[in-house]
C-alpha cells in the first residue's frame, strides 16, 4: 500500500529512515545495483523526496504503527 514520506531520520547504524504517514517507517537506502536511491545521500535529495509514496509492507501486513503521526 501506497504511504506518503513524511520525515527522514538516522538510525543508530547511520542509514536513512524513512516516517510514512501511516505511522510506519521504512528504510531507504542507496546500495547499488539493488536499490537505487542516490537521491537518499543529500539532504537536498531527502527534502525533494517528501510527500513521494512508498509501497508500506507493514501496511499490507496490518502491523502496529512506529510512530503516532
């Protein structure tokens, strides 16, 4: 299921997370050839990025939320 960024944050390895407006996050990271995000390594990139759909698994998996949004 489709799910807006709505905030980026580090975690505690350094790669990029991503706060959807479901109330789930999602990692996004650049590691070529797999996935292909080399927008996620600048700021300017991330900032471009919110508001972008992610496909949520959790979503499809009814898990509990990460966060309140």
């Amino acid at each position: 299921m489709n799910q807006r960024i709505i905030d980026f944050f580090e975690d505690d390895e350094e790669d990029w997370v991503a706060k959807l407006s479901c109330g789930h996050t999602q990692h996004v990271r650049h590691a070529p050839p797999w996935q292909l995000r080399p927008w996620v390594v600048s700021k300017t990139g991330r900032q471009a990025h919110i508001g972008y759909p992610l496909d949520c698994k959790k979503c499809d998996r009814n898990e509990v939320k990460d966060f309140e949004p």
